[in-house]
C-alpha cells in the first residue's frame, strides 16, 4: 500500500522575523556609533579641563610662593579657586574717586604696589602663556547702599569704570613693564565693571557671631552666613533695622551702631579692584556644563 509523503512547509513567518532582526541588529549598531562620537569629544574635553585644572593649581602656587607674602603685608588676597588677586578700593583709591593713591608719609601708596605687584605677575602668567585666556582688570564699586538701588548701582558703574581704566593705563602704559611684556598684557587684558553687583559677604567668624547675637536674633545672624547680592543686602539691612523700632532709643541707638560697624567692614571689602586670570580651561568647562545641563558658578 502506498503512502502519501507530505512536504513540511513553514508558514509561521519565519523570513520576516530574520529581516526584523537584521534592521535592529543596524539600528543598535548606529545607536551605538552615535554614542561614541558623541562621548569622544566629552571625554576628550573632560581630559583637557582636568590637565587644565593641574595647571592652573601651578599658576597658583607660582602666584602664592612669588606674590603671597607681599599681598598679605598689603592685606590683599589671591582667590585659588579664579586666580583673582583682589586689593581693597580703600587702599588704593582717593576717596569715592578714581585717582590712584601715592606714597605718602613714608607709607607705600597703589602706584607704588603695582609696580611691584604688576611686572611679576605679568611675568609669571607668562610661564604659563598657553593656558591664559585673558586677564580681566574688574572693578567692584559700591558708593553707598541707599532706598535707591538703580542710582547707586549706575553710579557705582561708572566709578568702577573709571577705576579700571585708570589701573590699566597705569599698569600698562606707565608702569614699569618691557616692552615685550606690555605688547602681551595690551592682547590679553579687558575691563570689567560690576559697580556693586557683587558683595563679598561670606561665612561669619566666632567673633562676628557673638557680636551680633547680642543684638540680633539667630534667625538673622544665620541669614548674614549666606552669600547675598547687593539687592538681597540692601532688603536685608532694611529689616534689620525695622526690627530696632520695638527698642528704647538708647537700646537702638547702640544697635544700630554696632551692626552698621559690622556692615560697613563688610561692605568695604566689597569695594575692591581685582586682577582676575581667566585660562581656557574655563571655556572647557563651561561647554562640559552647557552639556550637562548644568549652570557655571561664580565666585
């Protein structure tokens, strides 16, 4: 007897599935294409900014080691973190004016610390020439903090304008560079102004504390630890003083000079000029932040 031989046919779709697998098997090769020229420049620009960053520790040390201790007998101060070297405006200007102070009575006046100050460090940036971007000659003025934050800011401006340019000519144009060294800081040097834009404030040493805890409330005291802005400052001392009405006139009256004693050592330190290095290190990473959706601080 003879049996019939069935042929087995496939017909679960078993071609379609294969080509299904072949375009994703191409879509994760390119997913993982993209990945890695997209990663590449990251890594390659997160490397740069680290070796920028041991560089720049090597501009400070330089700084500190040549500079540190003639600032520190000047009482000005290198800022590690932006390489800024800050001199109090109270040191080194005449008045609410932009007139740069001269030696007088056998005491060292600006003039005389910047040309000191300025040809060195000049000369120790240009060690490290590769990595500098640009000086930025800053200038932070605040005249007084009055119920009128607009005019005293426009004001500040245009002192904090004054004082920078009147660094720069004297640093450059008259100072005691050569040749070479001046034709260098002229293509790396800019003037920025903030008027009274950025108050350094700053954390509160034991001393301070306990000096205003006796008169003002912890709640208040623990606000002065934080960094404000010259708007959020001038709120500030709006309230504070408000809250002297509830006192004797007496009790206010020594309040208020206690705190304004304070507040004016505050504030004067935030009337300065600063030499700030600005390295290329700094554009890295501002690009390494954009990418990463994160915001660049500032000092």
């Amino acid at each position: 007897m003879r049996t019939k031989k069935y042929i087995s046919v496939e017909t679960d779709g078993g071609g379609y599935d294969l080509s299904i697998s072949d375009l994703m098997a191409a879509l994760c090769c390119i997913f993982v294409l993209l990945c890695v020229s997209l990663s590449a420049p990251l890594a390659q620009n997160t490397y740069l900014a680290h070796n920028y960053g041991i560089e720049e520790e090597k501009v400070y040390k330089d700084l500190k080691k040549e500079l540190g201790k003639t600032l520190d007998d000047w009482g000005a101060e290198i800022v590690p973190k932006t390489l800024a070297i800050r001199f109090s405006a109270h040191d080194s200007f005449e008045g609410d004016a932009a007139a740069l102070k001269v030696s007088k009575d056998g005491k060292l006046g600006f003039t005389d610390k910047l040309d000191i100050f300025f040809p060195a460090f000049i000369k120790i940036l240009r060690r490290h020439e590769d990595l500098i971007d640009e000086i930025r000659i800053e200038g932070h003025t605040a005249i007084n903090i009055s119920e009128n934050y607009s005019e005293d800011y426009e004001s500040g401006m245009e002192l904090s304008k004054a004082r920078t340019k009147a660094v720069f000519d004297y640093c450059v144009n008259q100072g005691k560079l050569s040749n070479d060294d001046r034709d260098w800081a002229r293509k790396h040097i800019v003037l920025s102004n903030y008027s009274n834009s950025r108050y350094i404030w700053g954390k509160l040493d034991d001393a301070e504390r306990a000096k205003l805890l006796t008169i003002l409330d912890e709640e208040t005291v623990n606000l002065l630890d934080k960094e404000l802005d010259s708007q959020d400052l001038l709120i500030q001392v709006r309230n504070i003083f408000e809250s002297f009405e509830n006192y004797s006139k007496v009790e206010k009256e020594v309040k208020e000079n206690v705190f304004r004693e304070f507040f004016d050592k505050r504030q004067e330190k935030s009337r300065r000029v600063e030499f700030r290095v600005k390295t290329h290190s700094d554009e890295l990473m501002r690009q390494l932040q954009a990418m990463l959706g994160m915001e660049e601080e500032e000092e």
